[in-house]
C-alpha cells in the first residue's frame, strides 16, 4: 500500500461565493482563464459519496489539466477567496506618458490648430507636446481621431424641410397598399470613356494600371427608378439630353406606366430640379392619376434612395470601365441592371423622420463656426 498524501485542508464555499463563481463560469465575456479557474474551485468544494473532498488529481482527470494548476488556484482561493484568482500584475515597462500629456494631446488635437496648417500631423503635434511621433499616433488611435481626415456636408435650407421628410421615409416606413413607391432620379452626362493605352491587368503583387487620362468618346444619360420594396430597377437611356429637356423625363414616365401593372398606384420619391415641375409634366400627371410624385427636400438627395444604387453602378461598372463607343456603354449599362434584377437587393430603410431630425439637431448644434 502507498503512503497516503498530505490532508487537504477543507474548501468551503459561502453561498456568495458559488453563486459569483458559477456566474464566472457561465458568462460568455468571462476570460477562460478565469473560468477555468472557477470550475477548479467548484470542483475541489464537492466531495465523494464519503465525504471526503475531491482529489486535485482527481479535479484533473475531470477537467484535464494538471495536477499542479489545480493545487496552485485551490491554494490560492484558501490564501485569498475571491480575489485570489484574478491575474497577478505582471513585470513590464513603467509607464512614460502621464495623464496630463494624453490630456493636453487631446486637447491641443480637437481645440486649436498649427500655425501654418489647417490641421495637426502627427510631427507637428509630437513638436509642439515634446512627444514623440509614435506616442502622439497611439493616443489619437486609442480616441479615434483623425486629424489628416475631412468629410463633406450640406444642411438642407428648404421651408418645407420637416414636412418633406416626414413624407419620404413615410413611403419607406409604411408604404401604402397596392402601391409600389419608386426613387426616381437621372445620371446625366455618363461619358464613354477608352484608355489613351491598354490596361495593365492585375499580376500577384501588383494591382491592376491603367492611364490616368482617357479617350472621350460621347455621353449619355440615365433615368432609373428603383423599387423601395424589391429592389428591381427600372432604366431608360437618353443621349439627347443636353438641355435637360423635359420630354425625355416624360417619356421615362410612359415606360413606367407601360411597365407597371394597371391596377397599382405608384409614389415616385423625385429631387426638386426644374424637369420634374413643367408644365408639360404636370399635363402628363393629370392626364395619369395613379402617379404621384413626392419631392425630396432641397440638398437632401442622400434621401433618395437611387442614389445609393447610382453609386453601386458607378464603382461597380462605370469607374473602371473601357468604353470606346457611347453605344457600347449603353449596352453595358443595360447588361448591368438586367443582372442587378436577376437578384435585386432592397436598401432597407430604418430610422424614422422623427430620428433624422433630432441627428440634424444635435448635428447643428455641434457646428464650430454657425455663430450660435
């Protein structure tokens, strides 16, 4: 017979202390060190049908691990309970860059400007704090500041603002029934444009070169309506559109209604430019009740949801594409939306008027040089 091992001594656990470490245990954001080292001390706090507590090897051969980790977390809550089975600190590099320099960082980044710029570097900053160049870009990452970065924006200064709004994300929100709401708007000017030399295609490593100018070879344009629900879109191409003539939006209009079954009412969610208001379009919507148009308001196209499919058709097929013809564009425009309505996606609108308008508010509000 071997000779017995040393008692353990008793593990007892408070009713806090399951319930804190079985919480530990379940937690998903628990880190599995921690974890670990919870089930151990559950698992030493049981005991066998006799009443003696459980081994550490056996605890081991339960949770496979080792012996000694299991007798170093088991010692440790004895020594410490709870909070003996946090991390211990570990041995690093002190610390050279106190509270009040990231302090002033941010303070100088989002309050003042250099005197021959309109915005800080990460050198100009390091020589007006005495920092060096790395720890001025570690504090601006850790606070997600962008100095060398600008963003564009136009506040709308339409009367009608609130009223536009409320009506077009109405239609997207809560569309009305047998009715399909269509954002309408045109691409003007799409040039064809062929490379003044070949293009360079894509090697590993190397991305694809192609000439930074072009061959103009004429242009087109493009009236779409897409459907806010299904997301298919309907095209119409025009060449003639110079003066932006009201005829050729007419025309689109007579294809939506040849298009769209009879018994449907259709919402066109348009902008405000001056085609859409002729009298030659207020004639042809007359003569067509079905049709209403619902008018974006002024400097608010990103409320058109066209736009968003204009972009996708503009990175996707127009920026890097070679067209030597102005017919050979057109039929790669139509290629494209015949394969966009094989498997149309819908932009899903989701904040309310209420939401883009209260965002607005806050938005004004926070305008540095509004005088108010």
């Amino acid at each position: 017979m071997g000779r017995p091992g040393p008692k353990l001594a008793v593990l007892v656990l408070s009713d806090h202390e399951r319930q804190v470490l079985q919480g530990w245990v379940r937690a998903s954001s628990t880190p599995q060190g921690q974890a670990l080292r919870s089930r151990i001390v559950l698992a030493c706090a049981e005991v066998d049908p006799d009443g003696l507590p459980h081994s550490a090897s056996a605890v081991a051969r339960e949770l496979g691990i080792t012996t000694e980790t299991v007798s170093k977390w088991r010692a440790r809550f004895l020594r410490h309970r709870l909070d003996g089975l946090g991390d211990a600190p570990r041995p690093g590099r002190a610390r050279t860059v106190s509270d009040e320099q990231v302090s002033a960082v941010l303070k100088a980044t989002l309050e003042s400007k250099p005197k021959n710029a309109t915005h800080w570097s990460t050198r100009s900053m390091a020589a007006k704090t005495g920092l060096s160049q790395s720890t001025v870009s570690r504090i601006w990452r850790a606070f997600g500041l962008q100095p060398h970065r600008a963003e564009t924006f136009k506040l709308s200064t339409d009367p009608f603002f609130i009223d536009k709004v409320h009506d077009v994300v109405g239609l997207y929100l809560d569309p009305p029934e047998r009715a399909l709401a269509l954002c309408v708007d045109e691409k003007s000017q799409i040039q064809a444009l062929d490379r003044s030399q070949p293009v360079l295609p894509m090697m590993p490593g190397t991305p694809e070169r192609a000439s930074h100018d072009h061959l103009r070879a004429g242009t087109t344009t493009l009236f779409a309506a897409l459907d806010a629900a299904t997301g298919k879109v309907i095209g119409s191409l025009h060449r003639r559109h110079r003066r932006h003539r009201a005829v050729e939006f007419r025309k689109f209009l007579s294809k939506l209604d040849r298009e769209i079954p009879a018994g449907l009412d259709v919402h066109l969610i348009c902008d405000n430019y001056v085609t859409h208001k002729t009298e030659t379009i207020r004639r042809w919507l007359l003569a067509h009740p079905r049709f209403r148009l619902h008018f974006t308001p002024t400097g608010s196209s990103w409320l058109n949801l066209v736009e968003r499919w204009f972009a996708e058709l503009t990175n996707k097929e127009l920026h890097r594409g070679v067209h030597r013809s102005v017919q050979a564009l057109e039929r790669d425009i139509r290629n494209w939306i015949a394969t966009w309505n094989d498997d149309p996606r819908p932009y899903v609108w989701t904040k309310t008027a209420d939401q883009i308008l209260e965002s607005l508010a806050g938005y004004c509000r926070r305008i540095t040089d509004s005088g108010h």
